[in-house]
C-alpha cells in the first residue's frame, strides 16, 4: 500500500489530480486508520488504463464507463470503432480548415490584385438555400441545410452565378446561396438530404482569386480582369461558376476576398 505521495509520483500525477481521480470513481482509495488515503500497484495500472482512454480520446466520464467492460465485448470493441470514425471526421475537418486558413494567408501575404491558375476541380454537390436574393426555399431545405452546416469546413457556403447571368447585358449578377462539398464526400450526407441536392459540373476551371466589397462583387465591371483573362488566353465559359468567400467584412466597407471556379472549354 502507497501512500498518495508516493502513489502520486509513481504515476505522474499531481495529489490532486489524485483526488479528482476518486471524485470520478476511477480509484477507491483506501483508508487507513489514521485516515490517509493508501493506494495498490493495481489502482496505479487502473490509473493508466484510463489514460489511454484519454489518448484514444474519450472524455473523462466516456473512459471512466469503458474501465470495467471486457476489452474483448462487442460493446468495447463497438465503442473503440465509433471514437475511430469521431476522430477521422475531426481529422478530415483539420484538414479541410488548414487548406482554408492557408489559402486566405496566402493571398493576404501576397500584392493585391487578381490571380488565376488553372486548375481541375472535382464536381460539386450543393443545397441551394436561395434563388438569387429569395431565400424562402430555405425553409424548404431546412433539414437539409442544417445537415451542411453540422458538416461545415467540409461543406462551404458559396454562392453560384448562372452562366446566364454573366453573359446577359444586365450591369450586375445575381448569384445564389448554396451550401456544397466534393462530390467524393457526398457518403457523409443522410439519403434523405443526398436526394435534395444539386450537382455542379465543374471539371477544368480558371481559379480566380480577386478583392472585391460585397456591392463591387455583383458588379459585371469588377469581373472585367476575368473576362480579358478568359479572351486573352482563349477560353469560353462553359457553364456555371462557383464562388467561395474566404473572408467577409460584414459592415460592407472593406474588401472580401473571393476564389472563383470558373468552367471553360
């Protein structure tokens, strides 16, 4: 038997964390007859049991539930395979934010102006959640929207301006609210919500990277670098373009910065 000093220092952990170990129930300290708490090797290779849990990612009630079911029960291997896919999903969300956050420091570190590459871009799945400024489809899609948004960092908020719109002699686009995702990530998607969505084809595209205030992007002349960019190198616009926000200033006043797929053949 160890006292919790010792007990403490052969498992690395404070007297403290000690304690708050026994609130949970993980350890049972026993007591002697003076009242101090004395502690077996075995609660030191409890004590350790529960923190691979914690490595594993279980929180503190989740990994104190696990300690006493056989490591060989369904419902042990069950629960190991679920906080498998927890952690891929959270891995895949990473992911998508670093690739994000990355792209906005990278045109932000650079001069301002324009930018275009091309680029091949998987097809887009999306939940339309307005036409134009009309936003009582929404209500519609509800259940669906709010299925994109728990998935969010691997769905995006865009807007989509219809080929119609850019080709017309209108002074101004009216693009349309969407939520989307690859199309190779549409299996994270409920049937129900799958069978609301709409495709994108997007294949070769002008990426187009530019500044713009929210009244100056629905201007047809700031698209101007865009449309000489398309003639000079010989490109049409085959259909629709998609536009994701990288920043937004919401008072209207500073300049957001967008990246345009824009399809062309």
């Amino acid at each position: 038997m160890y006292k919790i000093n010792v007990f403490a220092a052969m498992t690395g952990l404070s007297q403290s964390s000690v304690r708050f170990y026994e609130r949970q129930k993980l350890l049972t300290a026993h007591r002697d007859e003076n009242g101090y708490r004395s502690f077996t090797p075995e609660d030191a290779f409890r004590s350790n049991s529960f923190r691979v849990l914690l490595q594993y990612g279980f929180s503190v009630n989740e990994a104190v539930a696990m300690l006493d079911i056989a490591q060989n029960s369904t419902d042990f291997v069950q629960t190991l395979t679920q906080k498998k896919e927890d952690l891929q999903y959270e891995a895949d969300l990473l992911k998508y934010r670093l690739f994000k956050i990355n792209s906005a420091l990278s045109f932000l570190n650079h001069e301002q102006g324009s930018e275009f590459s091309l680029v091949d871009m998987p097809d887009q799945i999306y939940i339309r959640v307005s036409y134009g400024r009309d936003f009582t489809v929404s209500v519609e899609n509800k259940q669906a929207i709010a299925e994109f948004y728990k998935l969010l960092s691997i769905t995006s908020c865009v807007r989509i301006v219809k080929k119609g719109d850019f080709d017309n002699d209108s002074p101004t686009v009216d693009p349309s609210y969407m939520l989307t995702l690859n199309e190779n990530e549409s299996y994270r998607l409920s049937k129900e919500t799958f069978l609301k969505t709409e495709r994108l084809n997007l294949g070769k595209c002008i990426r187009y990277k530019r500044r713009a205030t929210r009244l100056e992007s629905v201007q047809k002349e700031t698209f101007a670098d865009l449309t000489e960019y398309l003639k000079s190198h010989g490109y049409q616009l085959r259909g629709d373009m998609m536009l994701f926000p990288s920043f937004l200033n919401l008072d209207g006043k500073g300049s957001d910065i967008e990246t345009l797929y824009v399809p062309v053949g």
